[in-house]
C-alpha cells in the first residue's frame, strides 16, 4: 500500500508528540504537519492535503465535529479519525453523521489504532470494533439512532444531525451565559432568528431547555470552559 499522509491536531503537547512517536514507527504512515486548533486542522488539511487527519474533538476555537462538517461541506478527500475522551452512544453518532470515518477513544491501543488507520484511508468506517462500508455505515446510523431516541421523537435522524457553523457558535454563547438578546448583539442577528437558532439546536440535541444544552456542550467537549473568556 502506499504510503498514509496524516497530520495530527490535539492541543495537549505530549498526547501529540506520544502519537507522532507511535506513528512515526510505521513505514507505511508519514506525519506531514501539527496543529493545536480547529482552525489549524483546516488550514492544515487544505494545504496538505493529507490522507487522514487525526483531530481531537475537544479542540479550541472549532471542535473537532465542526472541523470534520467543514471538511465534508469543502469535499477534501481527507478522512477524519476523531480522538476523545468523550465516548457515548450519542457523540458516536453525531461524529459520523458530520462525515467522520472513525472515532476512537484516547486510550486505545496503539496498535489497533494503526489499524483504524488504514482502514480508514482505505475508505471504510469504523465504529468500535466493526469495520463498515458506506451503506453499512448507513444502516448502523439509523439503528443506531432508532435505539437511542426518546419516545416524543418522529423517528428521522434530523434529531442527530451536526449543528451547522451558526448553531454552534450560539451554543457557545450559551455555555457563556449570554441572553438571546446579547447573543443576537454579538451576532448581529435579529432576536427572533437567534430563538429559531435555539430551537433547532434543542431539537438536535434532545434537550428541553437552553441550560441542558449548554451542559451537553460541555459534557461532550464540544465546548471549551476556557471559552468563556473570549
């Protein structure tokens, strides 16, 4: 097989430099670039071009679900294996249905991490210890969100689809504290566009209220406590 070229995106330094080192062990994988944010792991990935990127989800600026939509909304040919140590049932199916091949907690092995890998370059999907081709993947999503969703809801998947670069960026508000009114200031939107906003991300997320949605935010390492800063 031909060589792998992968670049790497965690912002914790010796997560990163033990990654590199277990990689760089390999003759078929070469690491072509780092990155700390989710704006690097765009910026990389477009001038790269790399096979595969290895990108946490708890990232600064962007997570790593929001990365791997704006990668599949741009149709770069670079698959996503998303790191976290975030590992349920609900933040495995919003991975995939924003376009990512694999998704691994941080403690697995390495070697099955060099597997997922090359499977994953290899185009197919991950999801544990199950390898899918596109319409297997398919056919475990909707499984997947059949066993999971509650009772109210009609049963599509629309209830798990990523939330778009806007939704995100108001949840973070959220997670902040700030008011519809004041998120609507900041965005330079109406009050009103930020409410259907909102509704769409409850909706998405399963939660009833906006408090629910910002602690699953941050159970899910979607957003940063760090953030609240800005």
């Amino acid at each position: 097989m031909d060589t792998i070229k992968l670049v790497i995106v965690d912002d914790h330094p010796l997560f990163r430099e033990g990654v590199r080192n277990v990689l760089e062990t390999e003759e078929d994988i070469k690491v072509l670039a780092e990155g700390v944010t989710g704006d690097q792991a765009l910026e990389l990935i477009r001038e790269h071009r790399p096979d595969v990127a290895l990108i946490d989800v708890n990232l600064p600026n962007m997570n790593g679900i929001q990365v791997t939509r704006q990668l599949a909304a741009e149709r770069l040919d670079t698959v996503v294996v998303l790191l976290t140590a975030y590992d349920d049932v609900e933040q495995v199916l919003h991975a995939f249905r924003a376009g990512a091949s694999a998704y691994c907690s941080k403690d697995i092995e390495p070697g099955k991490l060099m597997d997922v890998i090359r499977h994953a370059a290899r185009g197919f999907y991950i999801v544990g210890d199950q390898i899918y081709d596109a319409a297997g993947l398919q056919d475990w999503l909707s499984r997947g969100v059949e066993r999971v969703r509650r009772p109210h809801l009609d049963g599509d998947m629309e209830a798990f689809a990523p939330l778009s670069p806007r939704e995100m960026e108001i949840l973070q508000f959220v997670t902040r504290g700030l008011s519809n009114k004041e998120i609507a200031s900041k965005l330079g939107i109406s009050h009103q566009t930020v409410k259907n906003h909102m509704t769409a991300i409850l909706h998405k997320l399963d939660v009833e209220d906006r408090t629910q949605a910002a602690v699953y935010a941050l159970r899910h390492g979607w957003v940063r406590l760090q953030d609240t800063r800005k």
